[in-house]
C-alpha cells in the first residue's frame, strides 16, 4: 500500500512536459492527470466564454478528446495548458457560431462565485450595485471576462494567467487595466460609484 502511495504521490510531481512525454510513449492512462490538473480551468475559460454549463462541459469534454488524440502534434509539451486552452476557445467559438446572443444563465453566475445575498442583509443600494455589476461584466468584450475570471475567481497570478492564455505579461495587465476602467465607467454612467 505505502508503495501506491508513494507512486501516485511521484505521478502528481510529474510536469505536464513529463506526462506528454509517457502518455505519448505508450502509458494512456496518464492524460488522466493532465486531464485532473487542467480540466477546471478549461471549463472555466469554456464557462466564461460561451456562459452556460452544460455547453462549457461538452466543449471541455470534446476539447480533452482532441488533445489526447492530437498530443503527438504538440510541439512543446511544456506548453500542454496553453495548447488545451486554445483548443478550448476554438471549440468555444464554433459553438458561439451555432447560438448568438445567448442570455446570461444563473448558473454561470453561481459558477464565477456571484450570487446574490440573503434579501434580508443587503441594502437597497448594495443590490443595485450587485446588479449592476453582473450586468456590466457580462457586457464586456470576452478577453476582459476571461481575464476577470483567472484573476479574481482562480486567483491566479499575472504569470500564470499569461501562460495560461499564451499572451503577454504586458497584456495581461493591459486587460486587466482596462477591464477595470470599463466596468468604473459604465457604473459611473449609471450614477453607482
């Protein structure tokens, strides 16, 4: 048993390059742990996207599909997260084809950790502006969305987003930045802030 443990415990250690590296020379049963260690965050980056749950899980699904059958196409196994995250969006956008304009469910919201308080302790205000806010984030342009999700919700790091996204360091805080300024603006023009 303590053999086991020891086993899982040195596969958990492995890096993404690493795992590649076995899935591709014959031990399948590893992308499971590419698929553990990077799964929510394509369902995050599918949920922000396309804001519907079902449809974030069958493009996350779909998207580890693809990549477990094209992981011998990988250039830099090092890269497998940002490689799986644009396969993610690309499914994202082939579904964003199918269906425009789609309303924002509740459970997109309950999954990016906003929903609403008890009635009974927020103030009028504190609701107005809780409104107001759902309405202003979901009003932005995807690339401030994702971006507000990594930072916010994932808690990741500028590097990490970055790496994530395979952009920039510099765009990352670009989008942030801006992100910020739209939603001041937009709530300001409201008379909220």
């Amino acid at each position: 048993m303590r053999d086991i443990n020891h086993l899982a415990q040195s596969m958990d250690n492995l890096s993404d390059k690493q795992i590649v590296e076995l899935v591709i020379s014959g031990d399948k049963e590893s992308y499971g742990l590419l698929v553990d260690r990077h799964g929510n965050l394509a369902y995050r980056l599918a949920l922000n996207i396309l804001r519907d749950c079902d449809s974030a899980m069958d493009v996350t699904q779909e998207a580890f599909m693809i990549g477990y059958e094209s992981l011998d196409r990988l250039r830099n196994p090092s890269s497998f997260a940002s490689w799986i995250a644009g396969i993610t969006k690309n499914l994202c956008r082939h579904v964003q084809k199918d269906r425009k304009n789609s309303p924002l469910s509740l459970d997109y919201l309950a999954d990016i950790g906003i929903e609403p308080g008890d009635p009974g302790t927020l103030d009028l205000a504190e609701k107005e502006l809780l409104l107001a806010m759902r309405k202003t984030i979901a009003k932005l342009p995807q690339k401030y969305r994702e971006i507000l999700d990594l930072r916010c919700t994932e808690n990741f790091s500028y590097q990490k987003i970055a790496d994530f996204l395979g952009i920039s360091m510099s765009a990352v805080k670009s989008r942030l930045y801006h992100a910020k300024k739209e939603i001041l603006k937009r709530l300001k023009k409201e008379g909220l802030v």
